[in-house]
C-alpha cells in the first residue's frame, strides 16, 4: 500500500501545473482533485472548492456534493494534503488536497 500512495503522491507532486486565474480579491479556496473511483464519483478530476478548515470538514462537504457513493470512496481512501498523506480529519487542508480510493495489494 506504501508504495502505491508514494506512486499517486509523486505524480501529484508532477502534474501540480493548474492555473487558477481570478480578478481582485478572491475568497480562499482549496483544489480538490480526485483520482480513479473518487474521479468517477465526483464526475471531474479536479475542482476549486471554497477554503475550509479541516479535512473533516471538507469531507462533509463532498459527501454533501456527491452522496453515498463518495461517502463510500472516503471512508476507506486517503487525502494527500499539499502532498503529506493524511487520514486525521483534523488537520488543515492547506491550499491543495487529493482524494485517493483506497489501494490494493502490497
């Protein structure tokens, strides 16, 4: 499992090329992208969401979003958060996190 959340994290860390444009001051927001069966529930690899401020609290929100089905996705997956896998719902989200479906094998 290790070595498939470094696999996911190393081509999160190389694929961070997302352009974000915006006039005046925008309200703080949090790219959320969403990988294998994540991507499929959300319906999109990647979104800008308005800043929250803990994982938990994001969680609720895409479970608000998306239902059941990404319920399902993030009680057994993980978070990358600015590219730090983390599973505590307590955490900040920093600027940047990925959603990843739980991984097989070893």
């Amino acid at each position: 499992m290790g070595e498939a959340v470094a696999a996911v994290a190393a081509l999160a860390v190389e694929s961070d090329a997302v352009a974000v444009s915006g006039a005046g001051s925008a309200a703080p927001t949090v790219l959320v992208r969403y990988f294998a069966a994540a991507a499929e529930v959300a319906g999109r690899e990647q979104e800008l969401l308005p800043a929250v401020a803990s994982v938990g609290q994001l969680k609720s929100v895409l479970v608000e979003r998306y239902g059941d089905a990404m319920a399902r996705v993030l009680a057994s997956g993980s978070f990358l958060v600015d590219g730090v896998v983390s599973r505590e719902d307590s955490r900040s989200p920093g600027t940047r996190v990925d959603v990843l479906p739980p991984f097989a094998g070893g």
